[in-house]
C-alpha cells in the first residue's frame, strides 16, 4: 500500500454522549467543529500548530493525541510511518463533555484514511474500532463519525453504531462551564454495580428516548432521566447538577453532557423561547458559562484531498 495524497484536511463535529439515560451507548453530532490540515512532509519530524480549544496546552509533538491516533491507523494498515505536518483549528471545548478526545481520535484516523492510496481498506466500522480503542467507549466516537444521533454497542467483534432519526424540531443547546473535568475523573466515581431497578428504569427511559428524539419531543424530559451516571457525579460537578437540578424543575430536558460538566438540554422548537427566558434569570447563576445552540450536524467526521501524492512516495511510503 501507498500514500494516495499528500496534504489533506479534515472536520469532525463535537459531540454529547449518554442524553441521559443511555450511558456509554447514545450519543449526538454537534455542529461545532475541529478542522485540521495535514500533510506529509520529508523528514521524520512532526510539527503540530494549534489554534483555538488547546493552544499552548496540548503537546505538539509524538504525544498529540491526533498524531497518536494517526500513527496508530497508519500501523493497523501495515502503513510505514512518515514525518508530519498539522495544522489544528479547534473550536470543540477540552474536558468539558463535548466529546473533544473522540473527535481528536476520529480525525486521526480518518485523516490517515484519507492519506491511503486505497482508502477502502478502512471501512467506518474499522474507524469506529480503532477510536473506540483509544476512548474506551463508543458513544462519542460514532456519533463524530457518522453524524447525527446513533446507538453504539460492543460485543465480541468489536463496536458497533446504528444512526437515529432526529426530529427537525429537536433544538440542541449546551451550556459550558469554566471548569474542566478529565472524563477519566468522572468516571473513576461511577459504582461497580447498580440497583436492579435502576437499570432497569434507564433501559426505559433509552428505549423511550429514542421514539422521542425521532417523533415525540414532547416525550424529552422523561426520556432523558438517568439513574445509572448523573447521581454518582454530582460530587465532581456540583455547579453543573445545581444547573441541571433546576433546568429540570422548570420543565426542560437537561442532562449531563458526556461525562460533564458541560449542561445539555433538549427542547422542542416551540420551547427555545422559554428556555432562553429561565437561562436570563439565572444570569448569575450562568456567569462564566458560555451558551451554545450549534444545532446537530448531520455528516458526521469528513476528510478531502487536497493535493495527491505528488511528491514523491516511494513503495516504502517515505517522502522524498
Ligand atoms: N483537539 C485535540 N488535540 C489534542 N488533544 C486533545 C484534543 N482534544 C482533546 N484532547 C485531549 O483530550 C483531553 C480531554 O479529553 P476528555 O477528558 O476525554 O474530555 P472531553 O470530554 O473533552 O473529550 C484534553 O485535555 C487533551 O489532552
Ligand atoms: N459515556 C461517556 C461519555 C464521555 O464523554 P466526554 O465527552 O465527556 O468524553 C461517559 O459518560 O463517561
């Protein structure tokens, strides 16, 4: 196998993971999104720029979590490894909740994928396995990939996503802390095992939300209680179960994004308006919030060449 392209860009949208019930498995696209260029360059360095999310706070060298993802797609083809240049334009927030490592993962597969001479040999459930590897779940990675809402699962073969209608109506607003938490800290407090009758209330409630997503928005608050993950992470984020403790009594569909502390809540059209109502009174409440309605991306994680491999590959896959 070769290199087919030299210089390619990438774009992967945010994501919220669990909409409540549905820990580890649902989760949906946002339309805010980390665009990124990569090229192969001839020598073994990596030279990684990064605007935005993460300047001056990721590493930009062998550790980067996009370079590591890409290196590793490029071993899993049985791709020789190859200097690199990246430039990183991110607007998905870090540690918040909003799926920044998966799309981090995803757009270094795929940009890897996209630098293939035959870009087949990595199908979207081969890209789902690779990021799944790297998150430890799926319900970020599937959704960045394929945009959307979807269900993942995993079973022997691996992880596994399906998409999910959305309705129109569905009005997606995040509401953004300050505050970081590392998702691994926010799971790190999750029990070994819980109440029968938790689960079981949550396998309702997911079955529910998938009907009121699809058709019956007007089912959202009920659809989206959890017993399984929100409870057991108060304590990590307090001002965040404080948010979602009142967005809920008054009415809206509000859940922890992710593992938090980012505030997702899920409204019918018709009720954006008294939402942005109750969010104003709390102006206090929100000071260093900030307050996103990106709506749902529907394409899901996307990579194009810009320039083929014009520059010299050799068989090897080294740059001349
Ligand atoms: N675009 C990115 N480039 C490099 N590293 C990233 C990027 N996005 C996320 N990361 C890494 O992942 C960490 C956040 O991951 P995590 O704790 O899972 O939170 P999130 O909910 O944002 O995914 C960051 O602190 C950083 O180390
Ligand atoms: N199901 C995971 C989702 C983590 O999402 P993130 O955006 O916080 O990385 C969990 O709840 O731990």
């Amino acid at each position: 196998m070769q290199f087919g392209a030299d210089h390619v860009v990438v774009r992967v949208p945010a994501t919220s993971a669990n909409l409540g019930p549905g820990f580890d498995a649902l989760g949906l696209a946002l339309a805010l999104y980390d665009e990124l260029e990569v090229r192969i360059v001839a020598s073994d360095d990596v030279v990684v720029e990064v605007y935005g999310e993460g300047a001056g706070q990721v590493p930009t060298d062998e550790e980067h979590l996009v370079v590591r993802a890409l290196r590793h797609t490029l071993d899993a083809v049985g791709m020789p490894q190859t200097g690199l240049r990246m430039r990183c334009s991110n607007l998905i927030p870090h540690g918040r909740g909003l799926g920044s490592s998966a799309a981090a993962v995803v757009a270094g597969v795929i940009a890897a994928r996209a630098l293939l001479a035959d870009p087949r040999v990595l199908d979207s459930r081969a890209v789902l396995g690779i990021a799944t590897q790297f998150e430890g779940h799926p319900d970020n990675a599937a959704p960045a990939i394929m945009g959307g809402a979807t269900v993942a699962w995993q079973d022997a073969d691996g992880p596994r996503a399906v998409g999910l209608d959305v309705d129109p109506s569905v009005v997606a607003t995040v509401l953004v802390p300050d505050a970081r938490l590392a998702t691994s800290r926010a799971r790190a407090v999750l029990p070994e095992a819980v109440p029968h009758a938790d689960a079981a209330f949550n396998a309702g409630r997911a079955a529910l939300l998938v009907e009121a997503l699809a058709r019956r928005p007007e089912l959202l608050w009920e659809a989206t209680e959890d017993r399984l993950h929100q409870q057991y992470r108060a304590g990590v984020m307090a001002a965040s179960s404080e948010l979602l403790r009142a967005l809920r009594a008054e009415g809206f569909a509000a859940t922890v994004s992710g593992a938090g502390p980012t505030v997702l809540v899920l409204t019918p059209k018709d009720d954006v308006r008294a939402l942005d109502q109750v969010l104003a009174g709390l102006v206090d409440g929100l000071a260093g919030w900030r307050v996103l309605r990106p709506g749902v991306d529907t394409q899901g994680a996307r990579a194009r060449r810009v320039a083929s491999a014009s520059s010299g590959v050799t068989p090897s896959g080294r740059v001349q």
